[in-house]
C-alpha cells in the first residue's frame, strides 16, 4: 500500500513497529506542529486504523489518514534515495553519525535536488533493530544524558520535526512582544534623563559636588542600556511627579 503522493518538499517519517497508538498519534501531532504530513507505518503492534492514535493525534489526524502502511521497513524504504536511521546505542555498523541538526540539513539539500529523503524511527521497547539500520545511509545521533538514552517515540519525531523546520523557516532567535506600545526614541530617554537629575538634584543626591558629573554620567549610561518603551518612560514619569506632589502635601 502507498502513502500520499510525495509532492511537498520534505522527508518521509517511517515508524517501525510502533507499539502503541497514543505515540503514534503524538508522532503525528509533533510532525504537523512543524509542517510534516509525511508518515509512514510499518507493522504497528495493535493493527490499524487505531482509534488511541486518532484521540492522541487531535488536531493532526490528516497524517493518519493519509499515512501509508507497510509489512515491511523494506517496503517503506522502496522509493527512497537516502535514508537516515535513529538510535540511540551503537549497533556496530559502519555509518556516519549525525546530529539531527546536520541530518535535516543534508535532507534539505538532497531533497531541493529532487532527492526522497526518510527518516527511520524504531519502536519504543527498544528501537531499531540492525536489520533496519543496515538500510540507513546514515545514523542520527541526539546528544542525550548516556545514563538516561532512550527518547519517547513521540519526542524523537518531535526533536527532528523541529530541526527540519530551523532549515526551512527562519527562526528569530529573539523577539520583544509589544504590548500596545512601542520603543522610547532617544528624546524620551533624554527627556527621562533630564527630569531624574532635576529631581535628585533637588533632593540633593549629587554629593560630594566633585563626584556630581561623575554620577550624572552612570545614570545617563544606565538609561542607554534599558530597553525602555514608551509606557516605561511614561510611568517613570509620572512616579517622580507623583513623589514632588506627595513631599509638597508633607511640607
């Protein structure tokens, strides 16, 4: 049996042998987190369709109807140029090893050269045996706790997905989420500058008067390195008015 037609630009997911639905379902939620509809079935322990792996999928239950399902890796593999297997122990195969990182990078470039990439993912017991790894051209290799190896089915599925979209998508590594506001400009952080050192002049923080400049010039150099908006300025602001309001009402 044959899966979708393989028309986006992207690698097949091949379970082998998954034991239970729920990791199936989570494969397929993990893989259309990222962009994925590719997955393919080998031999699942509790036959198919599963209905655990249908309530796990939730949202994502397009990959399972679109899965291909196969006897064998062998079949799975059938129509694939370059294949990449995941373990977590060495097998005593000759490979090259690769991080997922490295991995999806590979399959990115094969696959813009019209290339089928897959990706092998072993069941969850105790993962792939070596008559499915002596398919792979490849291992992937996650850089794991060695006193603590073995990798959910599901989490696998999802740290590669995610690799795989970092090489297709542009990932900011940092962002700022404006809440209704936007960042202070130079004037304003001046302008703050300006009424902290009326102030604390009033209150006479500037002493010694030989070290006044000296601290007039760390404050500046500290408004610069804020990250100030236009809210924050506001509100500081309004606390140093607030404060002259409070100390006349006192007097």
């Amino acid at each position: 049996m044959s899966d979708q037609d393989w028309t986006g630009p992207q690698p097949a997911f091949v379970l082998v042998r998954p034991q239970m639905g729920e990791n199936i379902g989570g494969a397929a939620r993990a893989m259309w987190n990222f962009g994925l509809d590719r997955m393919r079935i080998v031999d699942p322990r509790d036959g198919w369709p599963n209905q655990k792996a249908v309530a796990m999928a939730s949202g994502a239950g397009r990959l399972l109807d679109a899965a291909g399902l196969f006897e064998t890796t062998g079949a799975a593999l059938a129509d694939c140029d370059y294949v990449y297997a995941t373990t977590a122990r060495a097998r005593g195969l000759t490979k090259p090893v690769v991080s997922p990182e490295r991995a999806m990078e590979q399959s990115r470039a094969m696959i813009a050269e019209g290339r089928k990439v897959a990706v092998l993912f072993g069941p969850e017991r105790a993962g792939l045996e070596n008559d499915d790894i002596a398919r792979a051209n490849a291992i992937i290799s996650v850089p794991v706790n060695p006193d603590f190896a073995s990798l959910n089915l599901a989490q696998c599925v999802l740290l590669t997905a995610y690799e795989w979209r970092r090489q297709t998508t542009q990932v900011v590594p940092e962002v700022v989420e404006m809440a209704k506001t936007e960042f202070a400009n130079a004037t304003e952080i001046e302008k703050l500058g300006d009424h902290f050192e009326e102030r604390l002049d009033v209150a006479g923080f500037f002493f010694p008067q030989t070290k006044a400049e000296g601290m007039k010039l760390n404050l500046r150099n500290m408004w610069s390195r804020m990250p100030l908006t236009r809210a924050d300025v506001q509100i500081l602001h309004g606390m140093l008015r607030q404060m002259v309001r409070w100390k006349e009402r006192g007097d």
